[in-house]
C-alpha cells in the first residue's frame, strides 16, 4: 500500500464530492479567523457564495410553502429588482447586474406565469416596459413577511442588530471598492 504524506492527504480530502466541498490546491482555507483575526480574502469569498447558496436553499423551501413553487428565487428576486417602477429591459438588466439571456429567459417566465406585465414603450415600440402585476406585487408582500421570520433567526437582541449592520455596511463597501477596480482597470491578479 502506498504511503501518502499529510499534505497529500490533506490535497485528497478536500477533492469534491457531489459538490459539497470545493478544491484548492494547498492547505485547506480556514473556516474561521486565525490567531491574528484577519481574514483571507478568498475565504470571505468563499463564505458569502456558501451563505448566498444556504439562502437559496431556505427560501426555495419557503417559496413551496406559500405556494409560489413555479418560481425560482432567483426569479422572485428579480421581482424586487423591478420594484414598484415602469421600467424598461435595459433596466432592469442594469439594475439587477443581469446577464442579458438570463435576464431574458427569466423575464420571459415571469410574464407567462402573471407575476410580471410587459408592454410596448409608447416612445419606441421597438422597446419593451416591465412592471409588476398584482399577482406580482402579492407575492412580493408575502416574501416580505417570510424575510421578517429570516431576520428573527439572525438578529435576536439589540447587539446581534447592530453587528447585522455593520456586516451590511462591511459588504456594501467590498461591493463597492471590487466595482471601482473594474472600472478602473485594476482588477489584476498578481
């Protein structure tokens, strides 16, 4: 039997399996801070693709139970990204960072199901408007309520409030300052 050293091991158990567990060569990232609190920057990363997928996840269920299982939550967050406004496409594609046939496909569900109305803009025929319909906008007030019970589990005194906001106003700014170095150009690697 072949002998294999502790990183070797370590390289094999971190190989994928069904999707559960990513691979990158090396030593395996950290879950938590180290000794120093800092924080690789590929771990965050890391942690807010696990986060948005674990909500996916949540709401996927939460959307079967209030009988909005035709949708995606993806397609129920475009939704919001429509919002209470006449918008056109191009918007809405702006707006919600969307690529332009995802964006395309799910806009098309969501006029098939109701959720969404699509009308012909008065000024260009050639342009489409969008805008929520009242099926729409129920749905919308009924996420709302589910994202009220979502916030109880996370936030459950003023401290855990006050962290909750900081964390926002910590993601916004990475939002943000990743933005301006794509603007910029300097989004290099190395």
């Amino acid at each position: 039997m072949e002998h294999k050293s502790a990183n070797e091991m370590d390289a094999l158990t971190a190989m994928p399996t069904n999707g559960h567990q990513a691979y990158f060569p090396g030593p395996a990232p950290r879950e938590e801070p180290g000794e120093t609190g800092s924080v690789a920057h590929l771990e965050l990363v890391r942690c807010i693709e696990r986060l948005h997928r674990r909500y996916l996840d949540l709401f996927r269920v939460d959307l079967m139970r209030i009988g909005a299982d035709d949708l995606s939550p993806a397609q129920v967050m475009m939704l919001f990204t429509i919002g209470p406004d006449d918008l056109s496409v191009r918007d809405l594609i702006d707006r919600g960072y969307y690529l332009g046939s995802n964006a395309s496909y799910n806009l098309k569900r969501l006029v098939e199901a109701g959720y969404v109305e699509r009308s012909a803009s008065p000024r260009d025929r050639r342009s489409a408007r969008i805008r929520l319909s009242e099926k729409g906008r129920r749905l919308c007030e009924l996420v709302r309520s589910v994202d009220e019970g979502y916030h109880r589990l996370v936030v459950r005194d003023d401290t855990e409030l006050r962290e909750l906001e900081v964390t926002f106003r910590t993601l916004r700014r990475i939002e943000h300052t990743w933005t301006d170095a794509l603007r910029s150009g300097e989004a290099r690697i190395a």
